[in-house]
C-alpha cells in the first residue's frame, strides 16, 4: 500500500490536480472532498471505500498528517459528505449479508435452500468469506445456481 501511494503521488507531482473520472453524487462537502482530496491522488481511491463518517474522519485526519490542506470546516464537510454518500449502508442497501444472514433471510434473497445451508455451515467452521470468488471453496455449492443473485450478496460484514 505505501509503495502504491509513493508512486500515487509521485506521478501527480508538477501536474494540475487530477481530476475526478469517477461521477460523485451531488451534495454539501463535494467541492471540497474533490479540492482537497484529489490532490495526492484520485478521489476515486477514497470512494471504493464504504466506513461510518467517525472513521472517514479518522481517514480524514490521516490525510492531514500527510499534508492535506484545508481548514476544520472543510475537512468536517468532507467527513460527512463521505459518511452520508460512503457509508456502510450504501453498500449493503438492499443486499443480503453472506456473513451475517440467516438461512431464512438467504433464502428470502433467492439463495436456494440447500446453498444456503451449505454457506451457512461453511461460515461456521471457517469463518467469514469475503468475496464471491470464495463461495468457490465451498464444497458441493453449485455456483451457478447462485450467479443470478450474485450482485444481491454483500461480502463486507465480516
Ligand atoms: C498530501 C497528499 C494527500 C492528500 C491531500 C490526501 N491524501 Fe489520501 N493518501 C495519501 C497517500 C500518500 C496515501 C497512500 C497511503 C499508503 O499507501 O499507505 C493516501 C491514501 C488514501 C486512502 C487509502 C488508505 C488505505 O489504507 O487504503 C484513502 C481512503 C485516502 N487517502 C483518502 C483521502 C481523503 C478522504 C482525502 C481528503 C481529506 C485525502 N486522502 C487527501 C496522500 C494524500
């Protein structure tokens, strides 16, 4: 990750800022989560990230460490403007949790009934999973009776 950055932000020296390739919802702190936040690197490294507006601060807080420039009113605007369009709900709204489901709520989600016990068995001795790709270990689990429902499962509940 330190490298990544390094490189990041070496590749934005001498240049305007980079601008946003990512559409960010409209909404009070954007201009200055783009002003301030897309200095170092691009805005659209923040927002693959979903967290409560108490740890976008902390993210927030970080930046400045590291040289981020604004003043506490702005840098609170940005924290909040991520918390609400960023948070934990946006990317779990209207999902089903593979780690934190009951077989009942898979099922209501259109998971068939034995995949669902079969990941609910899994979880259980193996802990959580964390991407599609690990349904793959899951012994005797067709995954192709699941594809249809694929963007319907939320892997960040841990
Ligand atoms: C002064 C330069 C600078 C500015 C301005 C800046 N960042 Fe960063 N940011 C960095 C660097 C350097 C890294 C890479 C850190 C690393 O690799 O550990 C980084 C990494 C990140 C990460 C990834 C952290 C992770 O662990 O995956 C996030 C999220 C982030 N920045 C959000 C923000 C937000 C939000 C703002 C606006 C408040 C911001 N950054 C402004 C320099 C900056």
């Amino acid at each position: 990750m330190f490298q990544v950055g390094v490189l990041l932000l070496v590749a934005g020296f001498g240049r305007p800022p980079l601008q946003a390739q990512t559409t960010l919802p409209e909404g009070r702190g954007r201009n200055e989560f783009q002003r301030i936040c897309g200095q170092c690197h691009g805005v659209e490294m923040a927002v693959k990230l979903r967290m409560s507006e108490d740890r976008w601060a902390g993210v927030v807080d970080d930046m400045v460490s590291r040289g981020a420039q604004g003043t506490q009113d702005d840098f609170d605007r940005v924290s909040r403007y991520l918390g609400k369009y960023f948070g934990p709900e946006a990317a779990t709204a209207g999902k089903v949790s593979v780690n934190k489901a009951s077989a009942k709520d898979l099922v209501a989600a259109g998971v068939p009934e034995d995949a669902a016990a079969l990941i609910i068995s899994f979880r259980e001795k193996n802990g959580s999973l964390k991407s599609w790709a690990e349904l793959e270990k899951i012994p005797g689990l067709d995954l192709s009776k699941l594809g249809a429902k694929k963007d319907q499962l939320d892997f960040t509940a841990q």
